[in-house]
C-alpha cells in the first residue's frame, strides 16, 4: 500500500482546495467515485437507486478546476505527483476491480 494524498478543488473558489490522506491508491479512487455518487444524492435527493457508468465520474474528474494525487515512493521516500488523466485511469481500474 502506498500513502496517498489527494488534493481537489471543487469549485473556481480558490477556498474549495482541500486534501486528503489515504493509505492507497485504491481508497482514494474510492473517495472520487464517492464524491460523485454525493454529488448525484445532492442532485437527486429523492431517487431511491441512483446508478450512473464510470465515465460520468471521468468527466467529474476532468470539469473539476483542479485535481492530483501525490503517491508515496517508499524506495525514494519521496512522493510522486499526478495529473487528472492518471487520477481518471485509476478510477477505471478501481471500478473494473469492485465491479467483480
């Protein structure tokens, strides 16, 4: 497992930045899938089942104003920072391993 820090910026407001520390990369993407999941709650109050494809989440992702993840490099002991496309192709690999 390798600690993660995600770091996202909801909104154009520069006072949205926030960040979070995970243990993997796997929690995480967790947490981006369920940001979108509270975001469609908020949308739908009412809906019982909401269901959505993980593009959606993908877009999400590409529409925020910011987004990267630092990864802990236990070797070097340093972290290594990543972009919004490495974010989207991990959350697809995070969908594709819940999804079995």
């Amino acid at each position: 497992m390798s600690h993660t820090i995600l770091l996202v910026q909801k909104t154009q407001a520069v006072s949205s930045k926030t960040y979070i520390e995970f243990s993997s990369v796997a929690l995480a993407m967790d947490e981006v899938i369920k940001m979108y999941e509270d975001y469609l709650k908020n949308k739908y109050p009412n809906k019982e089942r909401i269901e959505f494809d993980v593009n959606e989440v993908l877009d999400m992702v590409f529409n925020l104003p910011d987004c990267a993840a630092l990864v802990l490099d236990t070797k070097s002991g340093t972290y290594i920072p990543h972009d919004k496309s490495w974010i989207q192709k991990q959350v697809v690999v995070r969908a594709q391993s819940r999804a079995r």
